[in-house]
C-alpha cells in the first residue's frame, strides 16, 4: 500500500527546508523580549519590532509567490508547502506579515482573471504586504459588516466605518475590507497610506503578531478596486486561512512539546528525571498524539483543497479544531511541567503560550469550527 503524501513533494520538501533555514537564521526572541522590554506600549508587539528587512528577504526566497499564481508572476506550489512554511513560522514564532499576507493571497487568486484580483496578486508578488480587514468588534465575518459604503453614479464606492482584529494593520500596505452598502456586500482592496485610513495597534497577548483597529472616514474606491464575489468570495476562502493558522499551531505546539520533553529529561526531583515520573509521562504522551492528530488533518485540509474536493471545507474546519485543542492542551502542559520557570519572563516558552493563545481564538475557536463540522455533516 502507498503512503499518503497530501500532495507534499519533492519541491516541497526543499521549500520547507529552505524556510526552516530562514527562520532559524532570523528568528531572535532574545531580542524580542528586550525590545518588548524596553518599548513604552506594554502588551504591544514592539513598534520597531520586526524589521521589514526580515519580510523582504522571505518575499525574496518566494515565500509569499508561492501563492501567487505564475500568470501573476508567483510560484503557486501546492498547499501542503504553505502549511509546512506556516508550521514553521509556529515553530519559531517568528514575528512577520507572511501568514496575513497568504490570507490574502489565497482569496485573490480565486478571482485572478479580475481586474482587482490580478493588480493585488501582482503586488504581493513583487513583495507587499497584505492583510484581511473584515471582522466587526466581536470577530464576525459572516454576518453585518462594520463598514458601509455608498455608491456614486461613476460606481465609486465611499466607505465608512471600522473593522477590527485586523492583523499586522500597522506593517501591510494593501487592506481588503468587507464593507456592505445599498448594492449588497463588497471585498474592497485599498492602500494602507489611502486618504481617510488610519489604524490603532490592539493590545494583544501575543508578543510576536501585531493586530489592530482600521478606521474609514469617507474613503474613496474606483469600481475597479472591488473583488468580485462579494460574502461568497471570502466564505470559499476562509479554508485557507484557517489551514494557515493550524498548521501555524501544530508547529508552535511541536515546539512545546519537545522543549518540555527535553526540560523532563535533566529537572530532577527527588534524585530522578521529573520525566520518569507517569504523572509527567502521560501528559506529555498525550499531547504528541493531540499534535500529530492536527498535523494529519491540516496537511489531509490542504490536499483536499488544492484538489477543490467537496470535503476541503470539512477537513479545514476539522483541522483548525484540532489543532486549537491541540494548542491549548499542549501549551497548558507545558508551562505546568516547567514548573516554577514556566510562566517567567525569561523562558522563551510563554511567547510560543501566547502564540497560541492568539492563534486559537483567531477566525473562530474550536467551539466554532465544532459546531460547522456537525452542520456540514448533518446537512452536507
């Protein structure tokens, strides 16, 4: 019998390696915890903090192009190499527009042949950063939109309003903004620096992702700038984005996991390794199989969406389900089982913690994504 490979190949695996290369050369949480340190917004991801030299220079290995479809100048590599560069990303906990700006990416390519749709890949190929602005203030995206917009006799549109939990709203130059109006609801792609734009950075728990409030007041968009498709073009793309946070998390959570593994190796107690002990042993065993059961169904979602499968929508609600129960289990038993160290500002392990804290909650939690997965099962 074959081996399931979800699509994961030899070009892949070299993408994979080639990130993992990358962040590890980059990634610094020494000098993120000193800039956070020593940055006069507390909770906040440092002002400074990360340069763009860091997104640059992953643009430049193709990191976002792999998205981008060739016809607008991209690599487009199957989904499982996202996953396995988001699962990176996780593992390192490298602060970067690169997940908000795939979001973005995936949506866009759904509607490449349109004229927003093409000129906003064009962009993130050439190494913009980009990012969805399409939640209210309770992170909804499918019901009411929290901007409106007007409609004048030319087709420009005039929006109004703001949208919340936007991430990375400080570092991306293209926002796409959900905004409902007398015509319906629109996917509007707008410059960050456009007149009438402003944002708010948010504070967060996660010292490592920056997420903000965007505020709209009478900004003006050609007709040109709307996607088309509207609410039915951002519900075939929310898969993408909750693969891209799972895969996130089981990257995060294997870093967890195997750090705690190591520390229950050399923390004695009593003259033994605590990892002898079954009360350390169990839960750590328990959480590698929570682990490799996300990490099974992230890259069984990114297969199945790559092969538009009538299952895809079901195994990304599935895998981002997962992989938040396997966060939160995994990061909860971590900081535990390091005991007194666990929590401090010194170990490294509470901003992989808060990492996934954010990611768990971010486009719905595992509650969420349960109740869809027995909608679609009783229903189809």
């Amino acid at each position: 019998m074959s081996q399931a490979t979800y699509g994961f190949d030899d070009d892949c695996a070299l993408f994979r390696e080639s990130a993992r290369k990358f962040l590890g050369a980059n990634a610094d949480l020494a000098a993120l915890r000193q800039a956070t340190a020593l940055d006069p917004e507390p909770m906040r991801m440092p002002t400074a903090w990360p340069s763009d030299d860091a997104f640059r220079a992953g643009a430049e290995l193709g990191f976002v192009a792999a998205a981008v479809p060739e016809a607008q100048g991209g690599l487009q590599l199957p989904r499982a190499a996202l996953a396995a560069l988001a699962e990176e990303l996780g593992r390192h906990a490298f602060p970067s527009a690169i997940e908000s700006t795939l979001m973005v990416a995936f949506l866009a390519r759904r509607v490449a042949d349109s004229e927003a749709g093409g000129a906003l890949l064009g962009h993130l190929a050439e190494g913009a950063r980009a990012t969805l602005a399409v939640c209210d203030a309770y992170g909804e995206w499918e019901h009411t939109a929290s901007v409106t917009h007007t409609v004048s006799g030319s087709g420009a549109l005039t929006l109004t309003g703001s949208t919340h939990f936007v991430q990375d709203a400080g570092k991306a130059e293209w926002l796409v903004v959900r905004s409902t109006g007398p015509d319906g609801t629109a996917l509007v792609v707008l410059p960050r620096d456009a007149a009438g734009v402003t944002h708010r950075r948010d504070g967060i728990v996660d010292l490592t992702r920056e997420q903000g409030t965007v505020q709209l007041e009478g900004v003006v968009a050609e007709a040109s700038a709307v996607l088309p498709g509207g609410d039915a073009l951002l519900a075939s793309a929310m898969p993408d984005a909750w693969l891209l946070l799972a895969a996130d998390m089981v990257g995060t959570s294997e870093w967890l996991l195997q750090t705690t593994v190591e520390y229950a190796k050399v923390r004695t107690q009593f003259d033994r390794a605590i990892g002898s002990y079954q009360g350390v042993k169990h839960p750590l065993v328990n959480a590698m199989m929570s682990v490799d059961r996300a990490k099974s169904l992230v890259y069984a979602a990114a297969e199945a969406l790559d092969e538009d499968r009538d299952d895809a929508r079901l195994l990304a609600h599935m895998a981002k389900a997962a992989a938040t129960e396997a966060a939160d289990f995994t990061s909860s038993r971590a900081v535990q089982l390091h005991g007194g160290i666990g929590f401090t500002w010194e170990s490294d392990v509470h901003f992989f913690f808060k990492r996934n804290k954010h990611s768990e909650l971010l486009f719905g939690d595992a509650a969420y994504h349960k109740a869809r997965v027995a909608d679609l099962l009783i229903d189809g």
